[in-house]
C-alpha cells in the first residue's frame, strides 16, 4: 500500500492545481485508475484483516489527538492575551444562548 500512496504523491502539481484538497482528493474525485484498480481492491481485502483495522484506526485517533493537541497548544498561547476575556466571554458564556 505504501507504493500506491508514493505513486499518488508523485503526481504532477499541474495535474492537481484545480483541486485546494491535494493529490488524493484529485485521485478519488477523478476515478483515477491508481484509486480504482490498485487502492480500492487492496482496501477490500485489507479490511478482512483486524491488524488494517487497528492500524487504520489507531492512525485516525493519532491523527484526531495531534489536531487537539494543536487547538489546546494555540488555545494556551492566546488564554493570557489581555484582550482574551472580551473576545471569548460572549462565546463561552452559556446563559447568553437562553
């Protein structure tokens, strides 16, 4: 599987320009035949395998725990920024909603 992702990244950037998503949006929004006869038949089979499914999983959580910790790492950097309460107040202020 590695060589497929290696083949999708050495596509051309004008081949991709049209797309703000990137390479791998353009190969599955294109059908292109890398996606269609080399990545989608070796998903299928992949998936009968519990260890794909751990790692497929265990790589959407790492991903998903990188993003929070980044948000929380920016949130931190902003919390002591004198101006900070004006601008969150409202937003966190739950009683404002009702």
């Amino acid at each position: 599987m590695k060589n497929i992702f290696e083949e999708i990244n050495e596509f051309s950037s004008e081949k991709i320009a049209l797309f703000s998503f990137g390479k791998f949006c353009y190969v599955f929004l294109n059908k292109d035949p890398i996606f269609v006869k080399k990545l989608l038949p070796l998903i299928q089979t992949s998936l009968a395998n519990e260890s794909f499914q751990a790692d497929v999983m265990r790589a959407y959580t790492e991903g998903c725990m990188n993003e929070k910790a980044a948000i929380l790492k920016e949130f931190e950097a902003k919390r002591d920024h004198p101006n900070a309460a004006k601008f969150y107040g409202p937003q966190l202020d739950l009683n404002s909603c009702a």
